[in-house]
C-alpha cells in the first residue's frame, strides 16, 4: 500500500464522515421562531362558537418546519380563574408543521390564559 492510496482512504473518510453528519444533524422546531395567529387569539373580538388558533412551527432559520413532532411535544394548556375546567380543546396536525387548536368555552371565564409549549 502505497502513500497516495492512504491518502486517498484517509480524504474519503473525512468527506463521508462530514455528509454523514450532516444529513443526521436536521434543525428542530424552534419556540421563538415559531408563530401562533388565528382569531381564537383574542375571542372578544372574533366571538365564534368554537375558538381556533394556529400554530406553524418554525426552525431556529426561520424556515418552516414541515414535518411532524411527536403528541407530547406540543401541549397547550389552560389556565383559568376557578377550580373546574369549561374547557373543551382538540389538536390537529394539517400538515407541513401547521397545527390546528380547537377550543370551546363551555361557560363565562374571567380570567383565562392559554399556555402553548414547545419540548416541555
């Protein structure tokens, strides 16, 4: 075995070390990237019988984030004035990392604050 072939084997292994690496390395759904909008947001002043927001998760980039996480990944949760829950929520997956959160409140809340988290 001469130099040249070692060298050869040695390069090789770097450039298929680096894409390897790379293509493992895939940017996570980022929490300050990502946006919520949609009418539910504020239901005083869009009053519809079931409330909805949206949720398109975003990459660290910026870029959108079109693949699925897992359930337990995204929770919304609601934090409310009494003991009780009047709450009703659906989560949907539309697809190319856009959820979709339904919600209806089943009776007059005061203060109401709805938690979105991310991993956590």
């Amino acid at each position: 075995v001469n130099m040249a072939t070692i060298l050869i084997l040695f390069f090789s292994l770097i450039i298929y070390t680096t894409v390897s690496c790379s293509q493992e390395k895939e940017d996570l759904p980022s929490a300050v990237q990502s946006i919520v909008f949609g009418p539910g947001i504020d239901p005083n002043k869009h009053p519809l019988p079931i409330q909805y927001i949206y949720i398109q998760l975003k990459t660290s980039n910026g870029i959108n984030y079109t693949k699925s996480i897992n359930d337990d990944e995204l929770t919304l949760t609601t934090k409310q004035s009494t003991d009780r829950n009047f709450i009703t929520m659906y989560k949907h997956y539309v697809g190319d990392g856009l959820y979709l959160w339904r919600y209806r409140i089943n009776r007059e809340l005061e203060n109401l604050s709805i938690i979105i988290k991310l991993r956590g």
